[in-house]
C-alpha cells in the first residue's frame, strides 16, 4: 500500500472509530489488537487511542540573504486540517505509543503476535511506520 492510500485508510479509520457506537467492536473489527504479546518481554495492554487535530494555517520557508523566515500566512480556503492518530500501549515496564502503520501491514493485519481476549495467536510481519503528516 502506497502512503497515499495508507492515509486515505487510516482517515477512514478515524471517522468510523469516532462514529462507532461501540468503540472497542470497532478495534475489533479493524484489526487492532487489545493486547500485544512480546517474546521476552511484558505484555502491552491498549488503554487509549488518541487523536491529534492539526490545521495548517501558513508556510515558512528560508528568507534569501536572512535569517528571517518567509512567512505566508494562506487563506482561509486553503487552511488544511489533518488527523494524527496513536494508539497507546502500557505494560508494568511503562507506557509504549504505536502508530495504525505500525499496528497494519498491506494486507490490514496486525503486526507482532496478538493476544486477544478470544485467547487466538497472530503471527504478523513487521513494517516501518508511514510519515504523518
């Protein structure tokens, strides 16, 4: 999955998330894990999933022959806004911030083995997680 369709996926994941009547079903039915186990490690158990609202109102870029910035604020109709989305983690050794690409691979299964409360094992593969924007 190219990053472009990685974000339209996870903005569809936002929004069904925030219209979800039953949140954790949602989790359930897209995939993200509950639980995480880790070989050698501690568990991590999912206590939060948290959304970062960010709206681009300006640029700024290097002035030429300044230390200055060259500002340009941008009209209103171009201000963009746009979701970050964590998913946080803690386990007794603390707490551990996961991204949706690193929770979902191209196929849309969850990475690391998976310990759900139906006691099923996953074994995923592993990716790098996308750039937010």
């Amino acid at each position: 999955m190219n990053r472009e369709d990685a974000a339209v996926v996870e903005a569809a994941f936002v929004a069904g998330f925030r219209a979800a009547p039953d949140k954790r079903s949602f989790l359930t039915l897209a995939g993200i894990p509950l639980e995480i186990e880790r070989s050698g490690q501690l568990g991590l158990k999912l206590i939060e999933v948290k959304f970062d609202e960010r709206y681009r109102v300006g640029s700024a870029a290097p002035g030429f022959g300044t230390r200055e910035l060259s500002y340009q604020p941008l009209p209103g109709t171009l201000v963009t806004q746009s979701t970050g989305l964590t998913f946080v983690y803690v386990s007794a050794d603390g707490v551990v911030e996961k991204s949706f690409a690193e929770l979902r691979d191209t196929h849309g299964h969850v990475h690391e083995h998976t310990h759900e409360h139906g006691h099923e094992h996953h074994h995923r593969h592993t990716m790098k997680p996308a750039a937010r924007s």
